[in-house]
DNA sequence: CACCATGTTCCTTG
DNA sequence: CCAAGGAACATGGT
C-alpha cells in the first residue's frame, strides 16, 4: 500500500497501537526482505527492545525503538507495491506472504508482501539520503519543485516520480495532482511555468491531504481479510454508514470515462513503463 | 494464455 | 561523469 497517504495513515493506526509494546519473538518468513539479511542477527537485534515511536518519511516507516543496549535505534519499513502491516491477534491464522512476524505478548505484528518488493532494514535505509523535502511540510516550495525540475527534459509526470524532487508521490497521486493544476503529463519539466509550478505544488499538498483524510476518516482496518486498502477506485463500504462509495480519483484508472470538469474521455499513456491518465482537454 | 498492478534498483546506452 | 531508458524483482487479479 504505498504513496505517501496510505503510508501515513497506516502510521496513525501503527503509532499508538505499538506504542510501549515489547518485542517478545521474532520470526522472518522471507529472509529476502530484511537487511542484513540473517534472521539470526534480526532476532538477536530485536528481542526485548520496546517500541516507542513510529514516524513516516516519504514512502518509508520509522519504528523508534528504546529500551535495550544492544538494539537498533530504529527499523526502517517500506511497504512496495503490495506490502501490509497490521496487529493480529495470536490465535488468527499467519498470512501466506508473512514477511515477519513480532510476537508482542497479547498480539503479534505481520508484515506481510505478496509480492516482495518491500523491505525491512536495521537503523536508516541508506535510500534515505536523497530524498527530497516532505511535500506537506514548509520545505516544500515553489522553488523546490522547480528547482528540481530544472534543465530536466523528462516528462514532468515522470519526474514527479523521482523521490529526489518531492517526497512521497505515486503513480496515482502524480496524475491526479497534474489533472487538477490543468498540466499536461508530457510536459518536459524543465518547459512548467513558474505559474504551473505555483498550481502543481498546491495541487500536490491538495490531493496528499484530502487522501490523508479520507483515509483516516473512513476508520478502516487493517487486519488481514481487510487490507484496509482506500486507494482504489471506490472505498469499502463502512458498516452503518451511508453507502459507502466514495469517488477518489478524478483521473486514475478512468480511461474512456467522462472528463468530471468537461466531460472529455480520459485517456491512458504509458510512460516510463507505468500508467498516466489525463484530460485531453483540460490539461493542455 | 495475455495483460495489468500503489515501487525501486540495477544495468546499459548515449 | 551524467541523464535517460529498459529490465528485473514476484505474485495475484481480471
């Protein structure tokens, strides 16, 4: 579950609910996702630190750990493409993709990831150095967003992608943000206006924060069976309340659909191996 | 069987 | 040295 919303709102749901817990067992699943990757030296680190934090930067998890001489300061986790973490109670049957699992005593915590692009790392993630200013703090700016565009001839979709630039933002969110700043997807970077610029930088924040709450406020949860997913097309519907559809996204995934601002057909491009959806005519 | 999928890294090419 | 393009990682859904 990745982009920068879904992350964060997996850190509100993480961050309380680890909060002074201890680590009692740990069990790795698939050696390939952690780092060093010995589940040896994973358990020896691990057992018996306490969980006192979990903060987000970009697309990654920080689990601040204390309580411990020989334990790791931190964990860093990133989900991938498919990646979940979640509590479980301790008679609840393991996910076939479980990753690892931390025996917390009255719980367990899963990491699971079907498909294993994600990982845990010991301390920092060495990919943490050159990331880009969080899009939702006061770094972020106008002159950071161009800057980081600047004598780039990739399309400004594609660049929206390099972590390097902003934090944070997806395939889906680097459409979406330009169809409602009124931007071409192809659009070189280095071609986006000082007043495109102004309008992508709102938009980013505008379409980080609005999935951010929704996706707080739908109080999804995210044990297994309920993935707690709300980034695709429709939300699951919330038990005793209203119908629960919610249209999230005005261009992803919409291809041969009307145009929500002028009714024009979305169209689907490829670049960079990976989807781009657009307006023909409201992006020009 | 074909194609698609929220991400990132590594290797090659220019 | 750099930027850009493509393959690779691995599994599941349609």
């Amino acid at each position: 579950m990745p982009e920068l919303p879904e992350v964060e709102v997996l850190r509100r749901y993480l961050d309380p609910a680890l909060a002074g817990r201890v680590i009692q067992g740990v069990e790795v699943r698939k050696v390939r996702l952690i780092r060093p990757s010995t589940p040896a030296a994973l358990r020896e680190a691990l057992l018996g630190a306490r969980f006192e934090s979990v903060t987000r930067r970009a697309k990654f998890l920080i689990f601040t750990l204390a309580d411990r001489a020989k334990a790791p300061r931190f964990i860093t986790g990133h989900l991938g493409m498919t990646g979940r973490m979640y509590l479980q109670a301790n008679q609840d049957p393991l996910p076939k993709h479980a990753a690892v699992v931390l025996d917390l005593g009255e719980a367990r915590f899963v990491y699971e990831d079907p498909r294993g692009f994600g990982r845990w790392t010991l301390e920092f993630d060495p990919t943490f150095a050159g990331i880009g200013p969080e899009p939702l703090s006061e770094a972020f700016t106008v002159d950071s967003l161009l800057a980081g565009f600047r004598g780039s001839s990739l399309a400004v979709k594609v660049k929206l992608l390099d972590q390097s630039v902003v934090a944070g933002i997806g395939n889906i969110y680097a459409s979406e943000a330009l169809f409602r700043a009124g931007i071409p997807p192809r659009r070189a970077a280095k071609r986006v206006s000082a007043a495109e610029g102004t309008r992508l930088c709102a938009t980013i924040r505008e379409v980080l924060s609005e999935a951010i709450e929704l996706g707080s406020s739908m109080r999804l949860g995210f044990a297994a069976g309920n993935d707690g997913l709300f980034y695709y097309g429709s939300a699951a519907p919330i038990p005793g309340e209203a119908e629960g559809a919610v249209e999230r996204f005005r261009v992803y995934d919409r291809a041969g659909q009307p145009c929500v601002k002028c009714g024009s057909i979305i169209r689907r491009i490829v670049q960079a191996q990976r989807s781009t959806f657009y307006c023909p005519s409201c992006q020009r």
